[in-house]
C-alpha cells in the first residue's frame, strides 16, 4: 500500500511536505509517518531525498510546504536542539564522535553533569562515568572502561558508543543514517541488535540504508522514494526483497502492487533541475 495506517496517532508524521533549494526540488509532496515500536526502513538510490527528507524532520532544514506532527500535534522543528528536546535522536555515519575525548564525554557532550563549588562550576567525571557505563548497558552495550578515549576503539564500538548515546537521550524516535556503512559483518549484527533493543524499549526508529538485504531482514516497513517523492510503503509481508530492489533501482512499483496504490497527487509544478 502506499501509505500504511493502523488506526494509532503515528509517533512522528510528514504530510504533504515540499522542501526547495531554489528552483531545486528536492521533495514534493512526501507523506511520511512512524509509530512507537516500529522500525522504518528507509530507502531509495543517491540522490532520492532520504538525507533530505531526515534534515527536513530534525530541524536542519524547514519544510517550504507542508506539516510535521509529533504524537498527533503539529510541530515546527526550527533546529536540531528542538529535535533532540521533544526525543528525536538522529546518528549519522560518521558517529559524531570527538576521537580525543573519552566515551563518558563524548557520552554526555553538551550535556555534562556539573557540580558546584561556591560560584565556581565543574564536570561531574565520577557521574559522567558510571552514569554511562549504565545507560550504555542497558542497551546491551559493554564497555571495558569511561574513560577510555574514543580514538582507539573500533569502527563498530565507536557506532554502539553513537547509538547508545542516542537511545539514552532520544526516549522517542531514533534515526540511524546509513550506520552499518563501513562496519564489519559482526559489528553490523551488533548494530542490528542495538535497533531491535531501541524497538523493544518502545522508541520508533527510522533506518537509512543502501544494504536492501540487511533492512528487508530488520524492518517492519519500508518508505521507499525516488526523485524527492514517495514511491510506496510497504510492510514486509506484503514486498519481497527483490520488489524493494526493483523499486529502489526503478522508482516504479510491481504491476501485482499497483492495485492497492492509490493515484498519486498530481503535481501542479514541473520539476526544475
């Protein structure tokens, strides 16, 4: 089906959202929504608008038309610090991580716990540290020591490191862009098992990827777009890996699919490259 409703206030929702960089579109009418629970694969070929679709979401960019609603009201997201107050997490590939400092600081980056000396204030290290360590646990992520600087860990640890982080401070909505990119078969099932823990605490969780194979085996749902809109969305009972390929690869949906996508809004503007 093209858009897939269960009857419960979605988490977080798009409706109709246009965003235009100049006589660019980079989406046109993109009608996009999660509920706590449930993972969303999204998917679509360089260039689709996935990256512009999440910035659209956390307040990097503001939709040129449209509305974004959150738990049912509707929100305007100026800025990622808005996202991250209402529970929007997002970890993007490159772990946006400071390599020197260790995993209790960049754990609690711009967040620090403090405490006071007279009218001088300082960093709670005692605090940052087991406070991390048991967050990060929670989450099924082990660490050897806080204050181990993040540069000497690995690629996936340093993911896990991300994700944990996100988890703990996101509470709602949790977006993964492309976190398994340059990761090892065994960090990538590490990585999988941390969404599925994310899932499992409630949180909704939208998950960019090019790997097909790996989101048509973890999600619940796919939102495939090409070209700035919405292809289809699909639950995986109703798609096989293959059709999601197809459509990721083509921008079209299988003819045996076509009967349950509605006519798509017809769009009064030619796109403009």
């Amino acid at each position: 089906m093209s858009e897939i409703t269960t009857g419960e206030t979605p988490l977080i929702e798009m409706q109709n959202v246009h965003r235009y960089f100049g006589r660019v579109r980079a989406l046109r009418g993109v009608n996009f929504h999660v509920n706590s629970g449930e993972i969303v694969g999204l998917v679509g070929d360089n260039g689709a608008g996935k990256s512009t679709l999440i910035k659209t979401l956390t307040g990097v960019h503001t939709p040129t038309r449209g509305q974004i609603y959150f738990e049912g009201k509707p929100v305007t997201i100026p800025s990622p610090q808005v996202a991250r107050q209402i529970g929007i997490e997002t970890v993007y590939q490159d772990f946006a991580l400071v390599p020197l400092l260790s995993i209790a600081r960049n754990f609690w980056l711009g967040r620090e716990p403090t405490w006071r000396f007279g009218p001088f204030q300082f960093l709670d290290h005692n605090k940052m540290g087991e406070l991390a360590r048991e967050a990060l646990a929670d989450v099924g992520i082990t660490i050897r020591d806080p204050n181990e600087e993040v540069g000497q860990m690995s690629g996936g640890e340093r993911q896990s490191i991300a994700i944990g982080r996100a988890v703990y401070f996101g509470k709602k909505l949790l977006i993964l862009d492309e976190p398994t990119s340059a990761l090892s078969v065994g960090e990538t099932r590490k990585v999988m098992e941390y969404t599925r823990a994310a899932k499992a605490r409630g949180m909704g969780v939208i998950f960019i990827t090019h790997n097909i194979a790996q989101i048509h085996e973890l999600a619940d749902r796919f939102a495939i777009i090409s070209h700035g809109k919405k292809v289809g969305d699909f639950t995986k009972d109703d798609v096989s890996l293959e059709e999601v390929e197809h459509m990721v690869m083509t921008g079209e949906v299988p003819d045996r699919l076509l009967l349950d996508v509605p006519e798509e809004e017809v769009d009064e503007e030619e796109e403009v490259a």
